[in-house]
C-alpha cells in the first residue's frame, strides 16, 4: 500500500496532488476531514501557487502532523 507521503514526493503536477488530496477518505457526513481541508491550502496559498515543489514540501510537512487515521484512501 502506498502512503500519503509517497503519493505526494511522486506527484509531478498540482493537479496530481489535487487528485491525492480529493481521494483521501471522507468523513462518514460526507465532508472532508481535516487533513484534506489542511492540504487543500496549498493550492491558493500565493506563494505556493503555482510551484508544485513548494506545494509538495507544504504538504508534506502537513502531513507529518497528522495520525494515519487521516490518511486513509
């Protein structure tokens, strides 16, 4: 199984990683949780914008803070 993390180091576009964050399990309301909601500042934060290195290192860091319960696909 792939992690999160790897899926993220490997992604090679923003749209990659929007992909990623969009198959993050969904709470049982329907809603994201919040990690996906966490992730999902990298894609308007102006200066992570449009530099997918940065978004990732974002992420990735983002990541790290968070239990494996959120990390589920």
């Amino acid at each position: 199984m792939t992690t999160l993390e790897t899926k993220i180091a490997n992604a090679k576009t923003s749209e990659e990683l929007q992909y990623i964050v969009n198959s993050i399990k969904r709470q049982d309301n329907g809603f994201k949780n919040a990690l996906a909601e966490h992730l999902e500042d990298a894609f308007w934060y102006i200066d992570l914008a449009d530099d997918v290195s940065k978004q990732k290192a974002f992420m990735l860091r983002i990541a790290s803070t968070y239990s494996d319960l959120f990390k589920q696909f």
